[in-house]
C-alpha cells in the first residue's frame, strides 16, 4: 500500500512510496501529527542519484521489523534536498556539529515541538556492520532516551540551538584595521592551496576553488602555490581523466580515487555547467589544450541529446545505477559507461584496441570490478581514426551512431520496460531546478564566447526563456518546474545565480552580429522598455535597426530581466538587520534562518550576490548596488578571516568589488575582448563614441582618459584588472 509519498511530484520520494514505513512529506499535517501524539520525528534527507540513499531505500526503508516500530514510535518525514535546500542546510549542519561529519542519506531525529534535532547520522544499514549499528537497534536507543533522558535531551538541544543561532548570525564586528587587498591575497593563496591537496581518498571537481585559483593567475602573487600550474592541473584532471565520460560527453560526480580515475558515476548538471564555465576561462587564459574544447563539446552534445527538455529546460541529474538487462532485480553502478576487456575485444578490431589501449586506460583485469572505465593517458588532440573508435561504442552504447536525442528514463519501470536500442539507459530525474539551470546557462553563455559556437549560445538562451516564462506565480519567482509546472518559492541560490546567469547573457549578447539577428536570442522586453526602446530609436521597425542597434537592445533586454530580479531578491531576502541574502522566505518551521556563504558543490548564493551586485552597479551607474555589496562583504568579513578556505567564492566576489571594470567601447572591439580573460569586466556596447575613440576604460567612479587604438584599450584593460580602485 502506497504511503503519502505517493502523490509528489518528485522522483525522489516518489522512489519511497511504497516502502512500509508511512512516509510523510515535510508539511504542516506531519508536523502537528508528531506534536499532537507527543512522538520524535525522524527526517530523512536524500536525492534521486544518491546511491546510498538508494541502497538504504532498498534495505533499511523496506524492512517489515524496522517499519513497524518506526510507524508505531515516530512520525517518518522524508524530504528531497533539491526541492529544499534549506532544510537540509540547517539539519546538515547540525549533525557535523553532533557527529563531525556528513553526508547523505542525512538522518536525523527531531524533538517534535520545536524541531530541534537530538541525534543523526547517515547511512544506517539492517543488520550492525562496517563499524554501523543495526538500524532497528538504533530507533529503540533512540525511543528510550526520547521518552527516559529528558532532562539531559533538553540540554543537549538547548547547546545545539544556540550553536546553530551563532553560526547563523555570526560576528557583526568589522575589523577597522582590515585590508581587503591582503584579505583577498590571503584568500587566493589559502583556497589554491586547497585546490593543490592531493590525498588518497575520492577527488571533487571542487569548481569554487578552481575559480579563484583560476583568478590569481593574473596578480603574479608571491605564494606558495602556483596558480596557473594549479588551475591547468585541475582542467588536465577534469578533461583527461575517468571523470568525464569520453564516448558521450558529460561529467561524473566525482571518482572515488586520488588518480581521477573511477568515477561515481552519476552526472549532476551543477558540476556540467561549472565544469564548462572554468573550461572556457581556462582557455581564454592561454591554455589552449585541446581536451579542453573536446570535453566542453562533448558536455554540449550529452546535454542536447539527453538533458534538455523539449521546452528548453535542462533536467537535472542522471544515476550512477543502471540495468545490465529487463530481469536484473537491482541496478548496478557504472553499468551504462563500463567496458571489459572482452566486450572490447568483440566490438574492435585489433589496431582499434590497440590504439584505444595506448591512449586510455585499458586493460584485460580492467580498473573498476573487472572492466574499463576510460581514462586518458596524456593531453593532445586524438586521432581521427581514435575519434572513430570512440564512435563505435557509442553506437554499442546507445544502439545508434547518431543519436541527436535520447528520451530520458523516467524511472526504474521505464527503465526496464522500455525498448532500448542499445544498453538501458540511467533513470534521469527531468525536474528542473532554477540554480542548476543557471550555472548551465552561465557555462554555455561562457563557452560561446570564447570558441564562438553559436550552438553554445541557443541552448543556454532557450533555457532561460524557458524560466523566465514559467517560474513566476502570483508575482512570485518559483525554484522548481516537474512537467510544466513551476513549485517551491525561489531560495538565494535560485535568485543569484539566474541573476548571474542574466547578466551572463548579456554579456555574449553584446558580441552579436547579424546573421544571427541578436533580437531572435533575447525574452520579450516589458511594456516599459518596449516604450524606451521605441521612444529612442524614433518608433523604429525592428527591420530597420543597424546590427549595433540591434545588438543594444538585445543585450539591455538580458539587463532589464537581471535588474527586476534583483529587486525581488532584495525585497524578499536581504536581511536589513545583518546584511547579506537569507536562504529562504521566513518560514515558522525553520529553527535558524541562514544566510549562505560556505561553498559547497555549488557557489555560495552570497558570493554570486555580491559580484552581481557590482556588476550590475557596473552596468546601470546605481551606486546601491555597490553599497549593497559592501555592506554584504562587511557582513561576512570575520568568516572571510577565519576560515578562506570555507568561502572561496566570497573572495570572487571581493575581487569583483576591489577591481570593477567598465568597458565602453564599439562591436568590433568587444568581439575581440569577449574571448579574453577578464574576470572582473563588464563589456557595454557604445553606439555613439567620439571621433577618433575607439572605447573607455573605467574602473569603479573613475576612467581612464580616451583610448585611441587597440593597444592603449588593451593596456588600460591590464592594468585596472590588478590594481585595486
């Protein structure tokens, strides 16, 4: 018999709904269920592609004994990180503070009447093994203290509430005598650092870090590290090792060894977007490595072909698990990109696997469980007759050599009862999240300005059509879409990074030239711009328009959606008292309201903030913009001090604030500067320049005098890049 979870809309609980345990979703009925029958509530915390919260489902969740007695003794609420990352911010950080570490499955036991947790965990298995209680054993320990130790259980929780408040708040104190340029030296150093760690354990693309080693390149700091050798190495890593699938394009999560070589195999679309963003930059700093570009248009055609919506969204993830055939009873990881020896062997002829072998890591006992996870051995471009090889396992992969889309697995039933032409395929979870969606869009918007692949370009901007059409209800910006329809108000994270990736439009949008028309690529303008527009250009057709009028608006249309954002982020989450951006609406059964500024796998939301906050003081010339990114920096500068390697991208954004560049100059000149790297300047496409001016350079409230030829605007572009306003 199914259980509540039943009738959501996400894949992840709905792979809980017919487990015996009497599942509830986090909503104001199991809240008052556990209130009112005076039981703890166990929450459980999970996502689709997780394969422990997976292997947990199938053992622990389906347990008959186990059920009963939690069904009797608890209120079981299960939520899905990606719909609230809220809730699993704060419970997060509550069991590092309990046990000192984390992870998912996250599971903790909540007091029921004011939602305080009192012991976690992650995975718990059945029967006690690997160091583990049995799971059943844990929930009687967990009763009879519940219902014997309540004085030492109020204790416990009154510690952990103020904990969790003081990390909230954190220190209002700004230090007087702080130098923000030694700040930010000290940042680039600490977090290059990080980046440098090489140990024996699973290797993160680490994509925050990577970003502002990748920006100390420029200021030639003497340190320890070197942060060009460091961000090469990290993109050799990415493009070259077993974590980028080379037959089909795309990014694993991260490999569970130091040598970057198995992979977990499932594929997020946060890592995809980041991964491509660095990439390009990368790139654009020199290091033309062919791996490079290969991956970046191995990554677009996995996303074309397999995450991307017929409406222009991108989905959101893919599992590591698959089935080898319709009657395996389980997935199994990795079964969908793994290739034996033998297998190869019946597919290739021998000069194939022989190449093939020369240049990945192939091997008859093979690197992962007996067979193949690709790794390649060096940098270079591969031969075309190597390209062709790849080829044929794709063709055995997906049971054609042409594939241009791939209809996603929806579940483990479509998974399994589906006629595949090739192996069966990954359950994909098709939901759109805004954030993910967004450092999508920013890598793609990145990728086409750098190598110029107008494709790059389309799909990122039919991404973004697509949330600014459909994720506003009641005036409302919305984080979630399943099939249509938008759910979950938008978090921090939802509002920085669209806003980023806005801008980020913007920004390839003012290197468009016809052919393509620049006004096809750009959302609907408002009726107030609309009558701006028309007013300035004297109610001109739009056929009439120049290329450079054309690519005006087209760009100011990208600005005009990123400033109404922002305004709604300011009125919903910016915290008056604090400074910074709250992570959620209030909400009453919050026990903390946190404001985001650790990285994590993605970018903190108060770091992409505050580079918005000074791009767009940039663009528009509002100088509260600027004391708005100010006032956030301030609110987070103790933190910054303590603990660089918790927040890289606060230290992005301090480089934005400390060196905030306008370039004001003609289309020709901008298409030569887009492909460059130029970390903290915003391009702004000048219709009307003086004689004999090809562009300005402006830095924070003041510019430098007239540049008359390219070599004059390119050195003043040097110079302001590393010399603080």
């Amino acid at each position: 018999m199914s259980n509540r979870l039943a009738q959501s809309q996400s894949l992840y609980l709905r792979k809980h709904a017919e487990n015996p345990i009497d599942w509830q979703p986090w909503d104001e009925e199991a809240l008052e269920a556990a209130r009112v029958g005076n039981k703890p509530i166990f929450l459980s915390i999970g996502y689709s592609s997780c394969h422990w919260c997976t292997v947990m489902e199938g053992e622990a969740f389906s347990d008959l004994a186990i059920a009963q007695y939690m069904n009797a003794n608890f209120i079981p609420i299960k939520v899905d990180r990606e719909e609230r990352p809220d809730l699993d911010s704060i419970y997060m950080q509550a069991l590092q503070m309990m046990t000192g570490q984390g992870g998912w499955p996250l599971n903790v036991f909540l007091a029921p009447e004011d939602l305080v947790p009192f012991y976690g965990g992650t995975y718990f298995p059945v029967e006690p093994r690997y160091g583990r209680p049995g799971f059943l054993q844990v929930l009687q320990s967990i009763r009879r203290f519940y219902d014997v130790e309540t004085t030492k259980m109020g204790d416990m929780k009154a510690e952990l509430q103020g904990l969790l408040q003081q990390a909230a708040v954190l220190s209002s104190d700004v230090n007087p005598a702080l130098d923000w340029q030694d700040l930010l030296r000290a940042g680039i150093e600490t977090n290059t650092g990080v980046l440098t760690a090489r140990g024996y354990g699973p290797s993160f693309p680490m994509m925050p870090y990577a970003e502002i080693a990748l920006r100390g390149v420029r200021f030639g700091f003497e340190s320890r590290y070197d942060a060009k050798e460091t961000s090469t190495q990290r993109g050799l890593d990415l493009a070259l090792g077993g974590i980028y699938d080379h037959v089909a394009g795309g990014f694993h999560r991260y490999t569970v060894d130091s040598t970057w070589t198995v992979p977990h195999f499932e594929k997020m679309l946060y890592d995809n977007g980041q991964i491509v963003e660095f990439l390009a930059n990368l790139w654009a700093t020199g290091v033309k490595e062919p791996a490079f570009e290969r991956s970046i248009a191995g990554t677009y055609q996995w996303l074309k072909r397999e995450m991307t919506a017929p409406e222009g969204y991108f989905y959101a993830a893919q599992d590591a698990d698959s089935f080898t055939d319709s009657t395996a009873g389980e997935p199994e990881e990795g079964a969908f990109y793994v290739w034996s020896y033998a297998e190869l062997e019946g597919i290739l002829s021998r000069d194939e696997l022989e190449e093939l072998a020369a240049e990945f890591t192939v091997t008859r006992e093979g690197n992962f469980e007996g067979s193949n996870v690709l790794q390649r051995r060096q940098a270079g471009k591969l031969s075309d007759t190597l390209e062709a090889t790849l080829k044929k396992l794709f063709a055995v992969r997906y049971g054609t050599s042409s594939a241009e889309t791939f209809p996603p697995a929806r579940d483990n039933r479509e998974a399994k009862t589906s006629n595949w032409p090739g192996r069966i395929p990954p359950v994909t979870d098709t939901k759109a999240i805004v954030a993910w969606n967004s450092l999508m869009i920013s890598g793609l918007a990145r990728a086409y300005s750098v190598f110029g692949n107008f494709e790059y370009l389309e799909l990122a901007v039919g991404a973004a059509k697509f949330i600014l059409d459909s994720q506003w209800v009641d005036g409302r910006f919305h984080r979630l879409n399943y099939e249509g329809q938008p759910a979950v108000w938008g978090q921090s994270e939802d509002y920085a990074l669209f806003i980023k990736a806005l801008l980020d439009l913007h920004q390839a949008s003012v290197g468009l030239t016809s052919p393509p028309t620049p006004l096809d690529l750009t959302p609907s303008p408002s009726p107030a711009l609309a009558q701006r527009r028309d007013s300035a250009r004297g109610e001109k057709k739009e056929g009439s328009f120049s290329s450079q009028e054309k690519t005006s608006i087209a760009s100011n249309l990208w600005l005009e959606k990123a400033v109404s954002l922002q305004d709604e982020f300011d009125e919903f989450l910016w915290s008056v008292e604090l400074g910074g951006y709250y992570n959620t609406a209030s909400d009453r059964h919050l026990i903390v309201r946190e404001r985001s500024y650790i990285d994590n796998a993605t970018p903190s939301a108060n770091g992409v903030a505050i580079a918005n906050l000074v791009r767009l003081f940039l663009l528009t010339e509002n100088l509260q913009y600027l004391d708005r990114a100010e006032q956030t920096l301030q609110a987070f500068s103790s933190m910054m001090e303590r603990s660089p390697q918790a927040c890289p991208t606060l230290f992005s954004a301090l480089d934005w604030y400390r060196h905030p560049t306008l370039i004001r100059t003609n289309q020709n000149e901008i298409s030569s500067l887009l492909p460059q790297y130029l970390p903290t300047a915003m391009l702004k496409l000048e219709t009307d320049l003086p004689p004999n001016v090809i562009g300005f350079v402006c830095q924070g409230l003041s510019c430098q005098e007239p540049a008359v030829n390219q070599e004059q605007l390119w050195q003043q572009v040097q110079q302001v890049q590393t010399i603080s306003s």
